[in-house]
C-alpha cells in the first residue's frame, strides 16, 4: 500500500457479544431506581446508541425520567461485575490479525467509555493490535458516533479517503458517512441487514472470517 490505510471498529455488536454483561447491569440499574424489570428482559435493539438513551428508552416503560441516576447505577455495576461478561466472536481474533499484518492501522471507535473500551480489548488480548482506542468520555462530549468519529480523524490525523467505519448498528453507519467516510455493516452483530441497508452501508460482511478481505478490498 502506498500509503496508510485506517480501519475505524466498532465494539459491541462487532468485536465481541457483550449481551450479558449489557443486560445483567441494565437490569441492576432499573432495581435500583425501584423498578422490578422482569429477568428476561431483551435489550439487544437497544445496544450500540449511546448509554443514556437505551435507559432512557427502557425507563420510558416505567414513566421515569431519572436517566443520570440510572446510568450511573449501570456503570457502578458494569465497573464492577458486567464488564467482562463478554466473548470474541468467532473468528475475530483472527481478522484482526490480518488487518494489523496487512499494515492497516486499526482503531477502536466505541460508544462504550474508553475506560471500559480499553480494560476489555486488554483482557482479550487484543489491545497490541490497535494503534487507538476511543470511546466515550465523562463530558458527554464524544457520546455520538460522528463526533466520535470526527474527533478520531482529526486527533489521528486519518483522511477520511482512506479510512473505513466497520460497525453493526444504523447508528455507525450514519457516523460514518457524517464525516465522509466509507462504511461496512457487519451482520452477525445486533443490527439487522434491513436496518443497515436502510442506512446505506457501502458494503455488507456476512462473516468474521470475510472481514480481513472485504475490508482490503475496500481500501486498496
């Protein structure tokens, strides 16, 4: 490659099924604003926008507004118990692999805090791969995806031209067509292939072991 290529990733949804650690702390969250959420609860449409509105959507059904309480119940728990709740998709390890050996330059670009971002990629084993890990932050600021997105071209000095958004969820996509960027849905995560087609995805990846090679064919 003449020049260096960007892979821009999402995290839950893309890298790995964080599900249960998500579920088990939302639930805690909603107990301890007095609610009785029932256990099996499915918040998998809601995972991947920003924190507070999936609880604001989930409080809605309660008639609560007390969103600030309730994400900080989530993260006290997921802090402490749901973070690493959470696996690798098969084959993940392994594109990811391909892409650093390949000579892309990859960077995390979650909603999820950074803090939690980083302590999770670390566990896995994965945080070597990755030139940048970026997440949310307390002020708020970077808690939606073409902000996020924005932030990271211009802190990392990546021209959009030459970058590419990989992510499961409408919201990814819209992030990264925001900032000019090309965009791949994966279908294994919690979007649906209707929900990323209607966002206007470049292209589609029907599984990890395709990633590596779709995302090369894209860039070169």
């Amino acid at each position: 490659m003449s020049q260096v290529h960007s892979v821009l990733l999402d995290l839950d949804g893309t890298l790995i099924d964080s599900r249960p650690g998500i579920a088990a702390s939302t639930l805690a969250a909603l107990r301890s604003l007095g609610h009785a959420p029932d256990d099996t609860l499915d918040i998998t449409t809601f995972i991947g926008p920003p924190l507070q509105d999936m609880l604001r959507a989930l409080l809605q059904a309660h008639g609560d507004h007390r969103v600030d309480d309730a994400v900080v119940a989530y993260r006290q728990h997921y802090g402490d118990i749901g973070l690493f709740d959470c696996a690798l998709y098969p084959n993940i390890r392994e594109a990811l692999q391909e892409m650093h050996g390949a000579g892309l330059r990859l960077h995390l670009a979650t909603s999820k805090r950074e803090l939690f971002a980083r302590r999770i990629l670390e566990h896995l084993g994965l945080d070597s791969l990755f030139a940048a890990i970026h997440g949310s932050v307390p002020s708020g600021a970077l808690d939606h995806k073409p902000e996020l997105l924005a932030h990271i071209l211009s802190m990392r000095n990546i021209a959009a031209c030459d970058s590419v958004m990989v992510g499961d969820r409408r919201h990814d996509i819209a992030g990264a067509h925001a900032v000019k960027m090309r965009s791949l849905g994966v279908l294994w995560g919690y979007g649906s292939r209707d929900e990323l087609e209607a966002a206007g995805a470049d292209r589609l990846v029907e599984s990890p072991a395709d990633l590596s090679r779709i995302v090369l064919s894209m860039l070169n």
